[in-house]
C-alpha cells in the first residue's frame, strides 16, 4: 500500500512534536521519535484521571501497554478494576493479558509493568472478554477535538477496532488519552476513516472535554497492508474466513 499525503502529514505532526519534547526536555530520556513518549508527569496525569467521575464508575478498562500509561495500569489495579492489555504489536493470538487484581501473584504496583505482565498474565482473546467501560490509549499528540496520532503503527485503532466489532465497545465507552501538555495542540489533525477520537485528554494539569465523539465502525481492510495483516495473528485468521 503506497503512503499517502495523509501519511506523510501525519508523519510531520509527529515528528515536530517528538522534536519538541526533546528540546523542552519533556521527557525523561531521549529517543521517542518512533514511540509513545513516557513523559514527564505521568504520574500526576493518572492520578488526575482517577479523581474522575468517570474513573470511579469504571469496572473494567482497556490499556495500552506503553511505559506513558503504567501509571495508568497501577492505579486501576490498585482500584481493583479488572484491566486487559494489549499485547505488544498484538503479536499473539490471544491479543490481550487479562491482569484481574484478585488473582495475581505479585504486587499490583509491578503487575503493571509490561514486562511483568506480560510474565505472569493469562492472554485471551476477544470473544473471552467482558465489556469495556474505560479505554486508555497512548498518543504522540492530539488535538482538543480528540484527533489523536499514535506512534504511526496503528495498533491502538486495530484494538479499538477489533473490540467495537464485538460489541465490547459501546456508545457509553470513554476513550482517554494522557500525555504532556506539550502534546496537546490546537491546530487540525490530518485523519483517516480507520481513526478514532478520544473523548477526554488528561495532562497533569488539565483536563479536557473533546468532541464531537468518533468511532471506527470497525475494520478497515483497505487500511491494511498485507504485511501488517501476517504480522497480526488475530487479523490474518479473520482474512482466511473473508
């Protein structure tokens, strides 16, 4: 699939802003370019989210398993929210570990990291999962309407995605970003039909209401290179049934 000039654009936006973050020293160590920056502040950010109302009447929530939203994954643990993240690039069958709080063998504080996790959690797939109340994504930058750009991977619209086409997803699920405030900008996005819009970005300062509310209405296959496809077990099964 060739890039596009949305590609190119969105490429741009992304660079600028892991450039900035840089040179603010926003960041506690360099090379994010190519990643979900873990800034500086993520912690206060979490612990803004979860004075939430939101927060308080979420039961189970979904969680990217980038270093920027362990604070996150800590939190919801140590609230004793059921909490399913993505395994990393989806790279396995069953794309997501299941860290319920009442039955882990280690601290909730370290169940969190993705290292850990991703040791001593069960993976399942979709059709065992319960219905999401709370989605926590990552972003390199987002604007306040909730046009969000990831790292460029697309794994976080894939999850969204897979999770809306089994009905786990629904109108009353939030979708939430934290980042620095560096990251939040007030120009246009560039974005595709396979994106989503968050419905709240929390920085450690603010909060912020977006709208109006965007939702993939599922798969997009046409988004979706061969490659990617093979690369994503869970994606290349459903190509063989199509």
């Amino acid at each position: 699939m060739a890039i596009t000039e949305t590609d190119h654009a969105k490429n741009a936006v992304r660079e600028r802003i892991w450039d900035l973050l840089e040179r603010e020293q926003a960041v506690p160590e360099s090379g994010v370019h190519g990643r979900i920056p873990n800034f500086n502040g993520a912690a206060p950010a979490a612990e803004r989210l979860a004075a939430l109302p939101v927060w308080e009447s979420a039961r189970v929530i979904k969680a990217v398993p980038d270093r920027a939203q362990e604070p996150v994954r800590a939190l919801a643990l140590e609230a004793g929210r059921l909490v399913y993240m993505a395994v990393p690039k989806l790279a396995d069958k069953l794309p997501f570990y299941l860290l319920d709080p009442q039955n882990l063998s280690v601290p909730l504080a370290e169940a969190a990291d993705r290292a850990v996790a991703a040791r001593i959690a069960r993976k399942v797939g979709v059709e065992e999962m319960r219905p999401v109340d709370l989605v926590i994504c990552g972003s390199v930058v987002v604007n306040r309407q909730g046009v969000r750009l990831g790292k460029g991977a697309g794994y976080s619209d894939i999850e969204v995605a897979l999770l809306q086409e089994a009905g786990l997803i629904s109108d009353g699920t939030t979708i939430v970003t934290t980042v620095h405030p560096l990251q939040v900008i007030d120009d246009d996005l560039p974005e595709t039909e396979h994106d989503f819009r968050v419905d709240l970005i929390v920085t450690p300062d603010e909060v912020i209401p977006c709208g109006p509310p965007k939702r993939s209405q599922g798969l997009v296959w046409e988004h979706l290179t061969p490659e990617k496809i093979a690369a994503i077990p869970v994606l290349a099964a459903r190509a063989t049934s199509r």
